[in-house]
C-alpha cells in the first residue's frame, strides 16, 4: 500500500495503490505514524498513478491537517492534474499552505531547501 525513505532529511512517503473506502483508516494511521516518527522532517506525500483516488486524497488532506498542528512542513506530489486541483481546493486554508507539485523530485527538492 505504501512505502517510505528519508532524502536529504525529507520523510517521502509513496502511497501504491487506493485502499479504498475500507482501508482509508489503516492508511490515516500508518501515515501519520511515520510523520510522528520522523518529525521534525519535512514530508513529501507522493501519489502513484493507481492512489490517486478520492480515497487517498482525503487521507491527504486529514495528514495535511495533522502537519499543520505539529508545525511539520508538507507537501504532495501528484502526476494527476485533476488530483493536483482536488488537493489545492480542498486543503484547509486555516492551516500551512498545502503544496501540490506534479514530480516528486520537485517536491523533495523544495522541501529540503525549505528547511536547510
């Protein structure tokens, strides 16, 4: 369902496959876990091509929310166009700022100059 490395001191977790209604718990929590284990990291959500569900992006935004509380820098790469629009309009403009790249290169590159 998912993987994870540390680049550059980037948490980047890549996220397989939708798990669907039923496994958006599992996956909720198995991110977050990760975000709380490595935190202060910055995190790059990258979404695979078969995640890119409404699934997924709603676990997205629900970590987005939980990186605005611990003050942890996060952003998602996306291929998908229409998943890239879906993430930037529904990311709670309360908080951090979501940023939504279409690479993950992209993405961890400017995490990591963020924060250095």
């Amino acid at each position: 369902m998912l993987s994870h490395s540390l680049d550059h001191g980037v948490l980047v977790i890549t996220v397989h496959e939708d798990p669907g209604v039923g496994g958006r718990a599992t996956l909720l929590t198995r991110i977050s876990d990760l975000v709380r284990a490595c935190r202060p990291a910055p995190v790059v959500i990258v979404l695979d091509e078969p995640a890119a569900r409404s699934a997924v992006v709603s676990v997205v935004l629900r970590v987005h929310q939980l990186c605005s509380l611990l003050g942890t820098l996060m952003s998602v790469a996306a291929h998908s166009a229409p998943v890239r629009r879906a993430l930037e309009a529904d990311a709670d403009a309360g908080g951090t700022r979501l940023v939504v790249h279409a690479r993950a290169d992209t993405a961890v590159a400017a995490a990591y100059a963020a924060v250095a």
